[in-house]
C-alpha cells in the first residue's frame, strides 16, 4: 500500500500561495479585469488569425505561381493595394499583441524574482514595441518603384518595368 500524500496545495488565487517556497500572486489586489480581458484577447485573436495567417499563406504560396512568384514586384504590388496593406497591417498587431501577451504570462509564470519578472517584461515590451512600429512603417512607406531599380524586379504597374 502506498502512503497518502500529505502536500498541502492552497487555492490557485489565495494571497498566501506558495509552491516549493516560492511566493506567487504577489500583486496584491486582484481586482481589476485586466487578466480576464488578456484571456478574452487570446482566444479572440487567435481565431482572427487563423483567417489571416492561412488566407496569407494561400494567396503568397499557392494561388498562381504559388511561391515561385515572390519577389520584390510582387510585394510591391500586394501593398500598392489598400486592402493587403490592411490584411499586413491586422496581422502584424494582432500577432506581436498575441506573441507579446503569451510571453508575458510565460514571464510571470516562471520567473520567480519580482526584479527578473520587470526587466524581462521590460525587454519584451521594447522588442515588441520596436517590432510594431517598424512593420507598420514598412507597409505604409513601401516605395514599390524606386529610381534606379533593375525593371526586371519591379512590379508591372512601375514606370519602365
Ligand atoms: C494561427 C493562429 C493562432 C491561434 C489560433 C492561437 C491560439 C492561442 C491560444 C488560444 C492561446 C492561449 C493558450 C492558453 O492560454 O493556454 C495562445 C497562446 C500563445 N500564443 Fe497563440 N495562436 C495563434 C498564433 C500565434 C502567433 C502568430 C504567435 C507568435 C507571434 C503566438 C504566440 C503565442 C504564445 C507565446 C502563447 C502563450 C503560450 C502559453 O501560455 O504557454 N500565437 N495562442
């Protein structure tokens, strides 16, 4: 017969929680619904980026030429259309918001000292931030034509291509 166990395991949100001598919930108070709403965002954005994710990897990879046809024309000619610029632009939010969040939670479940916890945080609030802007610069200040470009690259629509 094997001995009953005799670990004692609190509630998951009691203030005093603590595994292996490790203090967790050390926020404090509870009571706003930021986590609620972080859990709601979760699952939100993840079926809206099942759509964009596949209807993206569907339109570069398979339609047409598939993925033989990808080259700087045909980027510059998928963002000289408002509505991919849209597409990219959603994607891209709601991924890094998505990846952002998920690393958190990853951060403030394994990280046990509150200093690690906030520099960790700090790192990936300024990686991800960097990200955001940086994409969306990119989609919206693309120039499809520049001057001097091989015409052979350029998308269709370019003046000497
Ligand atoms: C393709 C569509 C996607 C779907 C349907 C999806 C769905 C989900 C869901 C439901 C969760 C919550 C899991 C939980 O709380 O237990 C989650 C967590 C997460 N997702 Fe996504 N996701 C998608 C794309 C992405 C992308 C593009 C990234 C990265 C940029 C990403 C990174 C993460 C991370 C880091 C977590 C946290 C994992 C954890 O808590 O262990 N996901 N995802």
């Amino acid at each position: 017969m094997s001995t009953p166990l005799k670990t004692k395991i609190s509630v998951p949100r009691s203030r005093d929680l603590q595994v292996d001598g490790v203090k967790y919930n050390r926020a404090g108070s509870s009571r706003s619904s930021f986590e609620m709403i972080a859990w709601l965002f979760m699952r939100m954005s993840g079926v809206v980026l099942l759509v964009l994710v596949f209807g993206h990897l569907y339109v570069n990879l398979m339609v047409g030429d598939g993925v033989h046809a990808i080259d700087f024309g045909f980027v510059g000619g998928k963002w000289a259309n408002p509505f991919w610029q849209v597409w990219d632009l959603v994607m891209l939010w709601l991924a890094m918001l998505h990846g952002t969040n998920g690393i958190r939670t990853i951060i403030d479940d394994y990280a046990d000292r509150n200093t690690t916890r906030f520099w960790l945080k700090v790192l990936l609030f300024v990686a991800s931030g960097f990200v955001i802007l940086l994409g969306t610069m990119v989609i919206f200040t693309f120039e499809p034509c520049p001057a001097g470009a091989d015409p052979a690259l350029l998308a269709s629509f370019c003046p000497g291509a």
